[in-house]
C-alpha cells in the first residue's frame, strides 16, 4: 500500500495525468505544469504559457490501449446478457435504453471505452450501476437503471458535518476489501437571487449495510442534507445490503487504496518534455536572433532616450566619427545539445508508450524488440482480463435493477475481448531468432511454429503438417503481406529461391555491353 494520501496524490499525480488527458486545454492547466525558472519576469512566463505547445504522447498512448480494449463480443453461454445493454443499434425499447446506458446517450461500448481511459489515466475508476426513476409519471419514461462513473478526483466521505475529504471509508472482512461509504462531488450552474448564474457544489453519498444515498449541498461552507434518505431497491423491491459498485483498478489494487498510474513514469516525461520544448522554443524565438550592439565613440554622450537604430535596404545610419555596430550572435552548440535532450525524450517517450506494440522507428537488438513484445502482451492481457471481470460486475448489478427473479452474484453474462488483437506482431528480429534457434537445435520445429503462429508470423493451419514442412526442408505458409513481402507458395523449398549473385551478374553483363557500345561510338 502506497504511504501517500489521497489529497497528495490528486495534487501531484492525478492533477498533471488529467492535464495531460485533457491536451492542456486551458492557461490554467499549462501554468500548472509549466515551471517557471527564477528571475523569470511574470510577463515573459506568461507569454511563453501561452505560446506552449504539447506534444502529447501520454493522451495518445491511453486512447491506443483503450481502443485494443474495445473489440469485444457479448457471451452467449451461460448467460446471456441483458437486451437493455446489447441491443444498442436497434429501434426497440430495449435499444433505445441501450443507446442511452448512461442518460448522456452512450452506448455500453462508449461507456466501457470511457471507463478504461480514466482507470489508464488516474490509476483507477469507481464506476456505480444506479436507478433512474423520474419524480413524475411520464408516458414512455419508466423507472430504469443507469451507469454512472466517479472519477478519482470527484471522489470524497464525508469527515463530521461540514466537511468532504478525498479518500473512500472500506472495510475488510475475510480478507475481502467492501468499500463502506464515499462521496461523489459534482458542480450545478444554477439561478441566484439575483437571477444571476452561480455554481453550486453537491456531494451524493453512498452508504452501505443497507445500501442508500444522501444528497449534500454546500451553502456558506455548510452542508445542507437535501431532500430524504433514498433507499436503493433491486427490481424485487428489497433495499440491497451492499452498493452496486465497482472499483476498476488496472494495478490490482484493492478499493480505496490509492493507486498510481499504470503509465505514470511516461506522464513525467511527457510533462519534462514539455517544459524542456517551451524552453528551447523560447531560445529559438527571443535568443537565436542576432542582436545588433551599437558602441559610441568615445567622448560621445550616449543619449538618455534610446535611438532607433534603422538597418537594411533604403534606410540611412548617421552616426557620429569613431561610433561602430556590430552583431552578438549565440553559438550553436547550446542550441544543437538543447534538440538532442528533445530527441533523446522523445525516444524515451516512444519506448514508454505505445510505440513499441507495432515496433516503433527506435533501433532495437533481437532481444530488446522480443522483450518488449513480451511485455507489451502480458500487460495487455491483464488488462483485457481485468475489463472483463469488471463489464460481468456492471451486467450483474444492471440485472439486480432490471429482473425481480436474479440472485446476485449469480452470473448474468459477459464479454469476451478479442485477445488476437491484443497480440504484437513479430518483428523480421524476432522471427530470425525464433529461427536461430531452431537451427541450433536449441528448441524442436514444432515450438518453433507455435511461436510464429501464436504471434501471426505463419498462417492459422494444422501445425502438425507445417512441423512435417519444416522438417522436410520446406518453408511454413507465412501469413499473406507481412512485412510488405509477397506470400511464399506452400511447399516451395528454399533451395528453390533465386540465387541472389544472379542478378549481380546480369547487371555486371549489362554494364560491359553497355561500354563496348560506347567504345563503338568514339
């Protein structure tokens, strides 16, 4: 368990992973991240904030993993999941609920992809399945339930009357963490007195053993209880004893622990990066230009007010007898080590994120490239295992809200993400030394073949009739296109290829030919 408190880690982890994922949007965000050096004047830093550009390899590498996350199908078997939550793209009831799962018109999809984007960004998500049921009887409007998502920093409990602070109350009983009671902080644009807008803080309070909210409204710095207690009832009308809640962590954290960041190490370089472009484009702009020096002659009063000095074609300098002009100008070795630290992080920055599940530009040995695959695949896996368990979480929980007859934690259905993609092709290094070792005996033809087949290097056939290829001499039916190569023919044996000094001799024939024309000529 980390030693570092919840309002800690908003402060210094969260908060910069969220600017990040929000592409620096705002002065505001830019000022938080950008630091500003000693004896910098406040009008300088402030024109370099607004000139800052991101190049955001942090946001890009979160919406790539979460879109690998996003091919899944619904299970059939042994349950089916609810029509309200699959039949998104059909104009039936059932569909017109599950193109709306969460009142903001998305989709289980969309829902899911949104989830797995704030769980990669701040380290986890609380993601709860309510109830709507309108305060008034409205034809075509039933009482329905919803998926509602917590983000860590709209996180708090409430510590005494007044106060919120981050952070989640569990408990632990048989060695299974239950989260016990949190808040979730929201803000309303709501009419004064005045008839003015004003922003209104709210916090809705779960409680569990039995489950229920209480809503709380900040007024003069006192929270006001709104409304009554809300018992939360399943479709048998019972009040549940535990929250419909789900705490999607990619760490494997327990609920309320506070959680880092899987790709926390890459949103500090990314923010490094950062400040280090805003310095070098501010080099480039104010201190790269030649600035022109000009020397009095002696004896000469240099004048109170500045003289404007009028340089280049048309223009006239009068100066006085002895004065001279010159030019300062920076040498370029600061500016040539300043692009090298730029390089040098972006390559970092490549390796961090999701350049290495397609290989990347970045050099790598045979090894390196192997051990990244490895890598990039296990983490993936784990997290495509993950999102399952917590999608079978959300269709239990709908299916408490939505069928009077179902007996949590009975399984109600699931999906099944297609892990295929989730695989990273083999790289020509890797395959090359998969062969290598076959070669030297190290491992046998047919461990050989079921790592190229397990990495998409050789087609999906009997492996059983490529190991009697392989051994026969014969090349394994690769898959059509790799690597920009056309597809070898089943069954051609290597000795079959053209030998490569061929060409060379054509070539060299041509050139001989192609001087004695010459000799011809003259």
């Amino acid at each position: 368990m980390l030693a570092i408190d919840w309002k800690t880690l908003h402060e210094e982890v969260w908060q910069p992973c969220r600017d990040l994922y929000e592409e620096m949007a705002t002065l505001e965000m830019k000022r938080r991240n950008l630091i500003q050096r000693p004896s910098e004047p406040e009008d300088a830093y402030g024109n370099r904030v607004k000139a800052a550009y991101l190049d955001n390899h942090y946001g890009s590498a979160l919406r790539s993993y979460a879109a690998l996350l996003g091919k899944f199908s619904f299970t059939n078997e042994p349950a089916e999941p609810p029509k309200t939550i699959t039949e998104s793209n059909k104009a039936t009831p059932e569909g017109r609920t599950a193109s709306n799962i969460d009142l903001n018109g998305n989709d289980f999809k969309s829902i899911l992809s949104s989830i797995n984007q704030m769980a990669l960004c701040l380290g986890a998500v609380m993601v709860v399945v309510d109830v709507y049921e309108p305060e008034k009887k409205k034809e075509g409007v039933e009482k329905r339930p919803f998926i509602r998502i917590w983000d860590l920093d709209e996180i708090y409990y409430k510590n005494g009357n007044d106060r919120f602070d981050r952070g989640i109350v569990t408990i632990v009983e048989g060695g299974a963490t239950f989260i016990e009671s949190f808040c979730g902080r929201y803000e309303v644009a709501e009419l004064n007195d005045e008839g003015s807008l004003e922003t209104v803080e709210y916090y809705l309070e779960y409680k569990h053993r039995p489950a229920r909210t209480i809503l709380w409204k900040m007024e003069d710095g006192s929270a006001t209880q709104v409304g009554k207690e809300a018992q939360i009832k399943g479709a048998n009308g019972k009040q549940l004893d535990e929250l419909p809640v789900i705490w999607h962590d990619f760490n494997g954290n327990p609920p309320g622990e506070p959680p880092l960041p899987l790709l926390f190490s890459l949103a500090r370089l990314n923010i490094t990066h950062f400040n280090a472009l805003s310095e070098f484009q501010t080099i480039l702009t104010v201190v790269n230009g030649p600035t022109p020096v000009r020397t009095w002659a002696p004896g000469v009063p240099v004048p109170e007010e500045r003289q404007d000095l009028f340089l280049g074609i048309n223009s006239v300098l009068d100066m006085p007898g002895g004065s001279t002009v010159s030019f300062l100008e920076p040498s370029g070795n600061a500016l040539s080590i300043s692009a090298q630290v730029l390089t040098g992080q972006l390559e970092q920055m490549q390796r961090l994120g999701q350049r290495f599940l397609s290989g990347g530009d970045v050099a790598r040995t045979a090894t390196e490239a192997m051990l990244d695959s490895a890598q990039a695949e296990t983490l993936l896996l784990d997290m495509a295992n993950r999102v399952e368990n917590t999608a079978e979480e959300i269709i239990k929980w709908w299916r408490v809200f939505e069928d009077p007859g179902y007996s949590y934690p009975d399984y109600a259905g699931g999906i099944t993400i297609n892990t295929e993609a989730l695989l990273v092709p083999m790289q020509p290094q890797e395959i090359q030394s998969v062969m290598q070792l076959f070669l030297n005996g190290l491992i046998d033809a047919a461990t050989a073949l079921k790592i190229m087949h397990r990495n998409g290097a050789i087609k999906d056939e009997d492996l059983s009739e490529q190991v009697k290829k392989l051994m026969d001499g014969e090349m394994p039916a690769q898959v059509p296109g790799q690597e920009g190569e056309e597809p070898k023919e089943q069954g051609q044996k290597p000795t079959e290829a053209p030998e490569p000094e061929e060409p060379e001799e054509e070539e060299e024939e041509e050139e001989e030919e192609e001087e004695n024309e010459m000799e011809n000529v003259f």
